[in-house]
C-alpha cells in the first residue's frame, strides 16, 4: 500500500481495499477528528506531527500496522475562541496562585510549632473548636479525612501540625490538636437531657415497631384497618419512583404473593415505621434490560470522550510553552 501511494494511488480507494478496521474500511479509512488520550502513544505522535496532505511512516501499535494521512486540521478561529481562552487563562492563573499558597502552606506548617504564625503570614482564617470526639464532629471537623488525621499519633500525642488536608478542588486545611483527654464517662448531670432524649426516641421507635408488626399480623388474619394507603404501580429495581429506598428495598424482599392476597411487610423510616403490602410481582421487561445496556454503552461513550479530552489537555499542559508577563 506504501509503494502505491508513491506511485499516486488515492488514499482513501487504498483504505477501503487494504484496511481491515471493520468500523472505518466502508467509510475510506476516515477516522473524524480525534484528540490525544484514545489512539495510543505512538498513532497519536504519528498523527499529530504531520501537516494536511502528509502521510506517516508505517506506524505499528498493538492494533496492528497504520498509515496515518492528515485531511484536515479542527482549530476554531481565534476571535471565537477569544472569551475561552480568556477564561482559560484567568482559571491557569487562579490555580497556580492556589497552589502556590498550598504549597506554603505545606512548607510552612510543618515547620511551625504553632498554626497561629502560619494564618497570620499567609493570611488565612483560624479557627478553634470546642471539646470534640472521634464520632461526634460537625462542621468541617466532619469532613472526610479531618478526624482521622486529628486522631494520627503525632498530631494526638506527639502535638505535631497535621499534614495538609484536602477537603476539595478549593479547600485545604491544617488542624493542630491543643489538647486531648482520653475518653470518659461524664457525670450523669452533664449528659441527662441527652440520655432521656436518647432514651425516648428509642423507646417511641420500638413502640412503633412492636405496633406495625402487630396491624401487619391483623392485616394477614383478614381485618379491615382504616389505613391510609398510598399506592405505587409497576416499580422496578433500577426505575427511579418517589419511594423511600428503605420501602423499595423491603418490598423486593418480600416473598410473592399467591393468588388475591396481599403479602405484608414493615420497615422503619425516617418518620417512624412503614407497612408494606405487595399485592402483586411480574415478571423483568426484557426492554427494561435493554435500555440498562443502552445506558452502559452510552456512559461507556462518555468515558472514552472524556478520557480524549483529557489527554488533550495533560498534552497541552506537557508541550505548550507559557512566558508569564
């Protein structure tokens, strides 16, 4: 094939008589635009080193052997690429600026001896907290992460700055333990309200259970209670309904029911306790399935999209040269 487009032979006739990719030989060995982050290393150095009109040197992958020819390059016209770039530049700055602090913000808190130096020369907020346990944080303090890294020996015991925690894209955060008691048992006094309060909520949840279970036992000896029902028809496992998942969970537990009669279940549920009655169970739709892999496939598509934008860009970011000003 080499020889042949030497000899002038057209491309695209040679694709479709010599290319054994299925997806690409009826349409001439056209490929469309492609980014970096999909074909491969060595197809996509090939391919992004040759002008329109060149053809590549036989390039071999674990596909097989390629000939590359460039037809045409995408690249949007500058006036409107104009507000993108912009916006490019201005969130490239506002990151390295971020990282930048981050970064002092590393070096300088595992230096100090306290965070209060530390806030004040990068000129960050400090803040305290009252007396917390390893399960009973709010806040930030609840945060992924943050308690356990309150709880390292070197910040617990050791009194050490922790390392520099990443809550998200936007946030950083250091916590420096002050003091620490070992857990204990506080005076009855203290925690009173909190145990009656604790007490009687467990004690109105298991009321209620003991209550559902008994209207479920009337309901399956055939007595009419004077309930409020609310109905849902034809639910799915994967189907999103307006259904708490502790109900739709139950129900799919729940053995069929035979003949006419309801099969009666309960769970508990934010608002106390649930009953169930599953009056009838069908067999899956086979479209159901279908429409399951149709999504899988499509989100499969969007993975690959994404993963060629993004080796666009880590290859942007790798051969762009930047001149700050």
């Amino acid at each position: 094939m080499k020889d042949r487009l030497a000899a002038g032979d057209d491309f695209a006739e040679l694709a479709a008589e010599y290319s054994d990719d299925g997806s690409t030989a009826d349409s001439q060995g056209d490929l469309g635009f492609i980014n970096r982050g999909f074909f491969g290393e060595s197809f996509e150095n090939a391919a992004f080193s040759l002008k329109p009109g060149q053809v590549s040197d036989i390039v071999e992958t674990e596909n097989g052997l390629h000939l590359i020819k460039v037809t045409d390059l995408d690249i949007p016209p500058f006036e409107e690429m104009r507000d993108t770039l912009r916006q490019d530049v201005a969130m490239e700055k506002a990151g390295n600026a971020f990282n930048e602090r981050a970064q002092r913000l590393i070096d300088e808190s595992f230096a100090a001896d306290d965070l209060a130096s530390v806030a004040d020369d990068l000129g960050l907020p400090l803040q305290q907290s009252d007396w917390v346990s390893r399960d009973g944080a709010s806040g930030v303090l609840a945060e992924p992460g943050v308690m356990a890294a309150a709880f390292e020996t070197d910040v617990l015991e050791n009194g050490y700055n922790s390392e520099v925690i990443e809550l998200d894209d936007q946030r950083r955060m250091v916590l420096r333990v002050t003091d620490h008691r070992e857990a204990t048992t506080l005076p009855l006094d203290e925690v009173r309200e909190q145990v009656r309060s604790a007490v009687e909520q467990e004690k109105v949840k298991e009321t209620l259970r003991e209550r559902a279970s008994e209207m479920a036992q009337a309901l399956r000896n055939g007595d009419s209670l004077n309930l409020d029902w609310q109905q849902v028809d034809n639910v799915s496992r994967q189907q999103e309904v307006d259904v708490p998942q502790p109900i739709l969970q139950q129900a799919f537990r729940l053995p069929r029911p035979e003949g006419s009669d309801p099969v009666y279940g309960q769970t508990a549920i934010p608002q106390g306790v649930a009953l169930i009655a599953l009056t009838s169970v069908e067999a899956g739709d086979a479209s159901a399935e279908d429409q399951t892999d149709a999504f899988i496939v499509q989100m499969a598509e969007r993975l690959r999209a994404q993963a060629a934008v993004q080796g666009l860009l880590e290859t942007l970011k790798d051969e762009a040269e930047v001149e700050r000003l």
